[in-house]
C-alpha cells in the first residue's frame, strides 16, 4: 500500500471558498485537488494501492478536519482540479455539524481531528518518510522506507508540525535538487515507487 499524507494549511476548514478562487480564497485548495487526483490517476486506471490523507491543521480543534481517500473504494474522482475540489469542499460542508467521521462520498472519509496528534501517530508509520528538498536521496532509502510520504501542500510544514516530525525521528528523503509543487512531488514518488515494484 503507498500512502500519503498531505499537510494543508491555507484551505477554510469549513468549505467556505467558491470554485471560482480556488488558488486565493480557496488557500491553494487547487494544489490540494491536484494533489489527490495526481495520488490515484495515471493515464488510464485509478490507482487502486494507494490511499491520501489530508490533515486541516489550518484551524485547531474542534473546526480542524481530516479527509481520508482510499483508491480501493474511491468514486466520482476525475481528472479536472475543479470537480475534485469540489468532492472535497463538499465533505468539509457536509462535516461541519458532525463529532465523528462520516463517508461523505464512496472511498472518502471526513471527521474533525487534532491535526498534531494524528501527525504525531501517523509519523509512527515504520515506512513513513518526510518529503523535504534537503533530505537524502529517495533512491538511497532502505526498501522498507518510502511507501507513505509526508509532504506540505503549498507551503512547507509549520515550526508545530515540524516539530512532531523531528521528534518523531521521521527519516528526510529528497526527490531532487528542486523545490516542487506537492502535486509534482508525488507525481516523481509515484514514478521511483513504479520502479522498485513495477505494476503488474
Ligand atoms: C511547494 S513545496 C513548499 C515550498 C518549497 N519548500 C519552496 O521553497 O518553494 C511543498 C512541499 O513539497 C515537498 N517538496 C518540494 N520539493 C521537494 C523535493 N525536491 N524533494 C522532496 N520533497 C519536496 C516538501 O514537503 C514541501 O513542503
């Protein structure tokens, strides 16, 4: 299984931003949709292995939320940014009432959450590693190390965050020389995670 975990930041935990700005009054929740689409959509097949978590640390508890996709029961997800921002702006809404998670829609789970505490428990994943530009070489990673990756969204993790993952002990691994988007980054992940284990 590959996992990812995506720290988001800027994006209204309430899903109080139109479709219409999703790079400003969304708070890069363009980069998040790409994100998602880019975690489970190659060319012609969904990736069924891999599962996205999104941590809403933007707003502490109780508004801070988390959203779970799983690319084993995953539906109406699609290629445009719009219409999977849209599935996700949708589960925030729909959240908003609820003290417990809820399956907004087939594959996508939504609930309120302590964004560092979950880090702090999903850091404990023995083959999570912290997406960072100065990390070591991804490719140097022993083969146990690499299938869940830890990465900002728009902006790197917050001094809170990053505190968990230093003390958590998280190995840094780097994807090249570059500064990527996020989206970008697991698009690389996706192709060196292809290569050690070829689809079959
Ligand atoms: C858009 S970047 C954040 C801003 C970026 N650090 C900059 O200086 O422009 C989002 C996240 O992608 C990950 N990332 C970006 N480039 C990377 C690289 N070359 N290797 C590994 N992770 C990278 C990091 O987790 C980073 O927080």
């Amino acid at each position: 299984m590959r996992r990812i975990v995506l720290l988001v930041h800027r994006v209204p935990v309430s899903g109080a931003f139109t479709l219409n700005d999703l790079a400003g009054g969304g708070g890069r929740m363009d980069e998040v949709a790409r994100v998602v689409s880019t975690a489970f959509l190659a060319s012609n097949e969904l990736r069924r292995d891999t599962e996205v978590t999104l941590l809403f640390g933007g707003s502490p508890p109780p508004a801070a939320r988390r959203i779970r996709l799983y690319g084993e029961r995953i539906r109406f997800l699609h290629p445009d940014e719009r219409s999977t921002a849209a599935l996700l702006k949708n589960a925030l809404v729909r959240s908003i009432p609820l003290e417990q998670d809820v399956e907004a829609s087939p594959g996508l789970v939504v609930g309120p959450v302590d964004p560092l505490a979950e880090l702090r428990h999903l850091a404990e994943d023995p083959a999570a590693v912290w997406l960072t530009e100065d990390g070591g070489p991804f490719d140097e990673l022993p083969p146990d190390r690499g299938a869940t990756v830890l990465l900002g969204d728009a902006d790197d993790p917050t001094p809170a965050e990053r505190e968990v993952l230093e003390s958590a002990g998280l190995p840094k691994a780097s994807l090249g020389p570059r500064a990527l988007r996020a989206s970008q980054c697991v698009d690389v992940w996706h192709n060196r995670m292809d290569r050690r284990v070829p689809p079959g």
